[in-house]
C-alpha cells in the first residue's frame, strides 16, 4: 500500500514554527516511505481565510524547500485540493448521514442556542453544548421542513453510552468516553458550508489519506472523527499526533517566547536551512550526536518510530547556533546572495536601497569570508562590512590606543600610524600569511609589538577596535584607499592633539 499524507491547513494566519513542523514532518514520512504528500487548502472558514494567506503558505514552502506531490497549484488524481471548491461532496455526504440516522436537520435558531447556553450559566449546570433538542424530530417531517427551505444544519448524531477507541501511533491506545465529547457537532452549516470535522474527514478519506500525523493540539477533535469514519462505514487513517512545542518555560510556544511565523525569522536573517534542520528535530531524536542533516538525510532516516512523546522545547539559542553554523557553511557567493538584500535595505552601498554596482557587488561577494566566522544573523552581515564601501566614522581619539594609557598614549598612536601608513599599500597587495609576517618583521625593526602597530591601524581603516580580519580588509579596499584612510585618521589625531 502506497503512504499517503497531508498538510492540511486553513489559510487564517501567517505559517509558523508549529504549522511548518507538521508540513515538515508530513513531507519527510511520504518521502521516507516513497508515498505521497498532499497539500490540501482548508478554507472552510470564510471569514478568516484570506488569499494573503494562502500566498505566505506558498512563499514559506518554496523559502523552506517543502514541496507536494499533489496539491491546489500543481494538482493530482484527487483536485481539486481547495475544500472552498469541494462542497458539492460535503453536502452530499452529509446528507448520506441522515438517510443512515447517523446525523439528522437541527433547526435551532441561534437565539435558542443562546438561551440555552445562559440558562445553564444561570442555574450552574455543568452540561455545556447543544441540547439534542432536534435529534427526536421524526425523520419524515426534519427532511419535509429542510426541503421547504426552513434554515437549518446538520448535526452529527454521537452514538450515547458508548466509547470510542482508536490508535494513535505515538500515544497508543486512547478511550474518550462519548458523553465528553462535544453533543451532536454541527457537520454543515446553515450556509452550506461544511465545518472543519466533516470536510477534514471527508477529504481525507477521498483522498486516499493513510497517515494523519497532526499537532497534538487536534487530539481532542480525534474521538469525533473517528465517529465520523464510523458513521460512514470507513476506515479511518492511522493517527499519529505531533508533540507538542514548548518554550523554555512550559508553555505552549507563543509569539511571547520570540518569533514564531517563518516570515518574522526571515526577516530577522535566518537562514532556510537553519530553520528545516531544526524544526524536522523538534520531537524526533535521528543519530546520536549527529547535528546537521540535509533535506534529503532528514528524509531517508526520518521514521515514526523516532518521534518522542514528550513535547519539544523550541530552544532559540539552539536555532541560532544552527543558524551561524549554516552561514559560516556557505560559500561566498550564496551567502552574498543571502546577506545582499539586508546589505541594500541597510544602505551600505549609498542611500538605503540602493543596489551595488559592478565594483561594489565584486567587494561584497569577497567580503563575506571575512564575517562568515563572525555572523549568526544575515542581519549581522551589513554593519559589519559597511567600512568597506565608504569610510567609517572615526571614534574618538582614546579608541586609537590601549585602554592603559599614559600621557604619551596620543603621540604614541600617531607615531605607530605614521609607520603603519608607509606598510598598508605593501599589505595591501599581500596574502594574509606574508601581510603576518611582514609586519611581524617590520614591527620588529620598530621596536614595538606588532599587535601595537596593529591596534591603531585598525581603528583608521574600520572604525572600530573589533572588527573583521584586518588584512583581508586592506586587499579589499585596495592599497590607494587604505593610505587614504590612514591619513585621514592621521589628519584627525593630528587635530585632537593640539
Ligand atoms: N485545518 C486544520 C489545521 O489548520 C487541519 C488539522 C488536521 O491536520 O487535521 O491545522
Ligand atoms: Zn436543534
């Protein structure tokens, strides 16, 4: 039997952490088990679906590499795969239900349902849900009234005193008493539109659905399909429910830990492959102290049997650490490619916005191995390497020489740079190994330590007493615009000093 599985969901909110878990997990069994993955739109709440949405599902699977064998955009044997465009099968089904007894019209207008709900409030009764009121209407006169056009829905008619049992394949067996299970769920609704418990069901079974690996936050809708599949005489896919995703304190992950949709973390410089690598380990354990896994690895050792019960704590520290590792992997031309867009939003090639041109792009691509051991966001990238392509701010005058200082310290730091600006146009042309031991030699000559000739130079042509690999910035910048930083720097010490 070919695995089949989906990612299902409603197009009502940005994707994030948990959603791209559940793609994520989705795609790596159907590709594990040479299956299939569907993507499926439930769009079935038409009040909070949002085209917007559904193009961020797009965008955040291309970013991420997650990718369907059959879906609404590239379709399938099973199309459409948009619940909005399925209905006719919905109201169909569910009207199978009611010439089996298995659901029934309930006519209860809102305001009944509402009474209902306060005068239980009133009376502090415990029951809670609908009534089962229209569940005894004679099946003649419920089709009678439906047919006359009177407005109703149908309700899904729970089997009483029973319990229901099913499998999951991470928690095993689970029992749900049927009196705790929500009275008579509405499978379609007044408008025609199905609810979520009906076409979920409906679809998945059509669809030819054997795994349903979901957030374990579903679990609770679990019993109730399993009435569904019943009702209608199916079997139903095996269930597999996702731990849940924690942050560092207990709770459910939430946007008060830290960002959570995939486009807020873009935003914020991570890197795609950062990201797969450590969602697809929230919840599954692979090889022991293996850490970076590929899509394609991920994909052939990913197995049910390696899912942990236990929920995930979503560790952005550990995200981040993926995150610099993934960028320090890159070869300079794709992590250019990455960091270019932060680099133009920041302006560092002229105004903000401003793309680079032939020269400046040239730079920029070169640049990156000497901040790729320094990054952990694509963020980080632009101010780094701004020095680069227009002179920096100069500190103030202390910044030129060591923390203890004495009195001397000033005319001490414009004597080094005056050596050090007759050496960086020879650096300048230099591989970092001879520029070391050139200005070892040339230090020695001067009768200073070299990291003293060093210090001052680096501040006149980064800006700063950190800063990237200093003679890696000399090749880049070129021997002419390196003296001229040096004398600039020169120039304004020069000035300070009397
Ligand atoms: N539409 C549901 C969601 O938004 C699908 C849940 C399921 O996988 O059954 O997640
Ligand atoms: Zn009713």
């Amino acid at each position: 039997m070919q695995i089949r599985d989906r990612y299902a969901p409603s197009p009502t909110g940005l994707q994030h952490i948990g959603g791209v878990r559940t793609a994520l997990f989705n795609y790596l069994f159907a590709h594990s088990q040479e299956g299939a993955f569907v993507l499926r739109l439930e769009d079935t709440d038409r009040t909070r679906s949002d085209p917007a949405f559904v193009h961020n599902l797009y965008e955040t699977c291309a970013w991420l590499g997650i990718s369907w064998d059959e879906g609404p955009d590239i379709g399938g044997p099973y199309a459409p795969y948009i619940q909005s465009e399925r209905l006719e099968l919905y109201k169909r089904r569910a009207r199978e239900l009611i010439a089996a007894d298995k659901a029934y019209y309930c006519f209860c207008s809102p305001e009944r349902l509402e009474t209902i709900r306060q005068e239980r409030e009133a009376s502090r009764s415990r029951e809670t849900g609908y009534d089962r009121h229209c569940r005894s209407i004679p099946k003649a006169e419920a089709a009678a009234r439906a047919a006359s056009g009177e407005p109703c829905v149908i309700r899904l008619a729970i089997p009483l005193d029973k319990t229901t049992t099913f499998h999951d394949r991470l928690l095993g067996t689970i029992e749900w008493k049927n009196e705790d299970i929500n009275p008579d769920p509405v499978l379609l609704k007044t408008d025609g539109f199905p609810t979520y418990h009906l076409a979920n069901v409906v679809d998945d079974h059509h669809m030819g659905i054997t795994h349903v690996l979901r957030a374990q936050e579903w679990l609770p809708s679990t019993p109730l399909h399993v009435i569904l599949y019943a009702s209608f005489g199916w079997t139903p896919p095996e269930f597999c429910h996702l731990p849940m995703v924690m942050g560092p304190d207990g709770k459910k992950l939430s946007k008060r830990h830290g960002a959570t949709s995939i486009d807020e973390l873009r935003r914020q410089g991570y890197v795609s492959e950062a990201l797969v690598n450590y969602v697809a380990l929230l919840g599954a354990s692979y090889e022991e102290g293996k850490d970076f896994y590929t899509c394609a690895e991920l994909a052939a050792c990913f197995s049910l049997d390696k899912l942990n019960k236990a929920p995930a704590v979503f560790d952005y520290k550990k995200l981040a650490w993926y995150n610099a590792s993934y960028i320090r992997m890159k070869t300079n031309e794709e992590l250019a490619r990455l960091a270019l867009p932060f680099a133009v939003e920041a302006g560092i090639f002229g105004k903000t916005g401003q793309e680079p041109d032939a020269e400046q792009k040239r730079i920029f691509i070169e640049a990156m191995s000497l901040v790729k051991e320094r990054a952990t966001f694509l963020t980080d990238i632009p101010s780094k390497i701004a020095y680069l392509f227009s002179a920096p701010v100069l500190p103030d005058a202390s910044e030129f020489f060591p923390k203890k200082a004495d009195a001397h310290a000033l005319s001490n730091a414009i004597e080094l740079l005056t050596v050090g600006k007759n050496l960086v146009s020879r650096m300048a042309v230099m591989t970092e190994a001879d520029a070391e031991a050139f200005i070892k030699a040339e230090a020695e000559n001067a009768g200073v330590k070299p990291g003293d000739l060093l210090m001052p130079l680096r501040v006149a042509v980064t800006g700063a007493r950190v800063s990237p690999p200093l003679f890696g910035s000399l090749r880049l910048l070129g021997a002419e615009a390196s003296v001229l930083r040096v004398e600039r720097a020169l120039a304004k010490l020069t000035s300070d000093s009397v």
